[in-house]
C-alpha cells in the first residue's frame, strides 16, 4: 500500500479539510460515504501525526484500494483510535472490514 497512514494527505496544520464521498484525501484512500474531516498535524498534536474524523458534516466511511496480499500470510492491521468528545454517543463504536474471500477467522481487535 503505497499510503497506509495517509502521509502522503495534505497536512492542514492547525486546521482541517472536509472531503466529500467519492473524493481522495491521499493515495490509495476513498471517502466512501458521508463526509470525513482530515486534520492536520498541529489540531491534536499526537507526534506530528494527521488526524481523521470518520463523522465529518455527516457519518462518514474511507476504504483503501485494494493491495497485493499472499493467501495464509499473516498480516496486521494497526491504528490509533479515538473519540471526538464534542459530539456523542460518549461510546465510539468502528466497523473493519476485510474482503470475505480473503479472511480466515475473526479479527482479534487487542486494542478494544
């Protein structure tokens, strides 16, 4: 995957950038419904990380295009995770998914 951390997105500093289903905030990333708000380096301060909320103006979703993978391979998905206290349900709650012919048992999320 050519920009699995969204790196490569245009860092907004301070400030952030909503995009729209159907528009590409990096390569390789989609937004596939609602909206999603990007926030640059400097808005959270985590480690000069960008920050995505999957909830921009409305419920929002992003997918990656897909990548080469090899069959019985383990693979790990990491990411940091956390809530927007400015807006409920007090309890975030995240959907992964994984293309159904390409996943073999459950995803044991050790994060949650």
């Amino acid at each position: 995957m050519i920009d699995g951390d969204l790196s490569q997105a245009h860092d907004w500093g301070d400030g952030w950038f909503t995009w729209k289903k159907h528009w590409t905030p990096a390569p390789d990333w989609i937004v596939s419904k609602g909206t999603v708000d990007v926030y640059g380096s400097a808005y959270w301060d985590v480690g000069g990380l960008c920050g995505v909320d999957l909830d921009g103006y409305s419920p929002g979703g992003i997918k990656s295009a897909p990548f080469p993978t090899k069959p019985g391979a383990p693979y790990t998905l990491s990411f940091l995770f956390s809530g927007n206290g400015e807006t409920g349900p007090t309890v975030k709650k995240m959907v992964v998914r994984t293309h159904a012919a390409a996943h073999r048992g459950p995803l044991s999320p050790e994060w949650l």
